[in-house]
C-alpha cells in the first residue's frame, strides 16, 4: 500500500513540470477560445491533437532527463 501511495505522489509531482503546466494552459485556452467562438474548433483539435501526441509518443527515459 505504501509503495502505490509513493508511486502516485511521485507521478503526481511529474505533473507539475513547466511543460505539463505550459501544455495545459494552452489546451485550456484554446477550450475556452473555442466556446467563444474565437478559435474554430479545426484550429482546437490540430492543437490539441498536437500536444496530446507529444505526450503519448515520447519515449518515457528518466536515465536521458537526468543527463
């Protein structure tokens, strides 16, 4: 039980990166353009699919982060 309470603050702490933060700002954003209708909602999913793909195709290597 222990080490899935570490695990989870540990990935928990991963979410408060400058990159995780910028990226959710910007999808938050462009959420919020897109109800005003001042983004086109083309325009949201080409960002949104953007960034979601960096996110699920980087590879997941801490040895290179450390470096």
């Amino acid at each position: 039980m222990k080490k899935a309470v570490i695990k989870l603050l540990e990935n928990l702490a991963d979410l408060f990166k400058v990159k995780t933060i910028l990226s959710l700002c910007v999808i938050i954003t462009t959420c919020i353009l897109t109800f005003k209708n001042v983004v086109s909602v083309e325009a949201f999913m080409a960002i949104a699919s953007a960034i979601i793909t960096y996110y699920f195709t980087r590879p997941e290597n801490k040895e290179k982060e450390s470096e």
